[in-house]
C-alpha cells in the first residue's frame, strides 16, 4: 500500500477515535525511523466554537493531558490492529501539538489571538522575513501581529511559510 494511503488510513482511524474522547487530531505522520516505523499521532482540544462562551486561552489553558494521550493511545492501538492499516511492526506516539505549536491556518490565528508568536514569510514585510509579536486577529486574508512599539504588521496568509506560538510563563 502506498505510503499516503497508509498516513490517510491512520488519520482518518485517528480522527474517529479522538473524537470519541471530544478531542481534535491535529496531525499524523508516520517516518521511518532507526527504531522501524514510527506513528505519530498529535492530539489537541477542539477550538471554541462561536457562541460556546470561551476563549482561546480558556481552552488552551486546560491542554491535552497525559490521560487524554493514554485512552487515544490505547484505543488507536487496538483500531490499528483490528484494521490491519499497516503491513509492519510500529510504534505508536501520541502527543499534543506543545506550547509552541505550529500555526496552519485561519482557524488557528483567530483561535490564539492574544497570544505571543514568530511568523516567517516568503517575501520582506517592513523589512522583515522573521516577525514576532502578539497575535491581533485577522483582518480579510491579512493576520495583524502587534510587534515592539505597539506596531501592528499586516502579513497576508498566502505569504507565511511557517508560524508558532511563543513558550509564555
């Protein structure tokens, strides 16, 4: 079975079995490894929807917990098997995304606004490929990132090749 198969079988087992602990799945890979075949699979909670009542630091706050990853470890483990997804041994790892976890998209800006984070973009923006600042939400395709002296960039979506949230204690 070819190896994007495999990865789409996984999530898709994954997501199933997530959401049966209201939990979101974040992201999968599978790698080869010096260890054989590795499966990664990273856990978050579930953004808050409109109207829910809570913030973004509300849910982020309360994060994924080690039993959270046990009980979608366990539960995936016995999916897998039953499924018969994957042709070899493997190793299973679930996690959560971390406290500087990627930014991917529009629902991601929005849901950590507030919150602290380095942006990377393909072409200068005020004369910057490397931004860091305090999320303020986003503006039409635009995320506006408040940096040193309260100065807000304008950084369009489509030019950002990577984003995440800053560690903050």
């Amino acid at each position: 079975m070819p190896w994007n198969e495999e990865t789409d079988l996984v999530r898709t087992l994954a997501h199933r079995v997530a959401r049966t602990w209201g939990l979101d799945v974040f992201d999968v890979q599978l790698r080869r490894e010096s260890i054989g075949l590795v499966v990664r699979v990273f856990i978050d909670r579930p953004a808050p929807g409109p109207g829910d009542g809570a913030t973004a630091s509300e849910s982020t706050a309360e994060g994924v917990t080690v039993e959270d990853c046990q009980h979608v470890s366990h539960d995936l483990s016995a999916a897998l098997d039953v499924e018969d997804v994957l042709d070899q041994a493997y190793t299973l790892e679930v996690s959560s995304p971390g406290l500087d976890r990627p930014l991917r998209g529009v629902e991601d800006y929005r849901r950590f606004t507030g919150r602290l984070a380095t942006i990377v973009v393909s072409e200068p923006i005020d004369g910057q490929q490397h931004l860091s600042g305090r999320l303020r939400g986003l503006d039409a395709d635009d995320v506006l990132l408040e940096g040193g002296r309260q100065r807000v960039h304008r950084i369009p979506l489509a030019s950002i090749t990577r984003a995440r949230l800053n560690v903050e204690f």
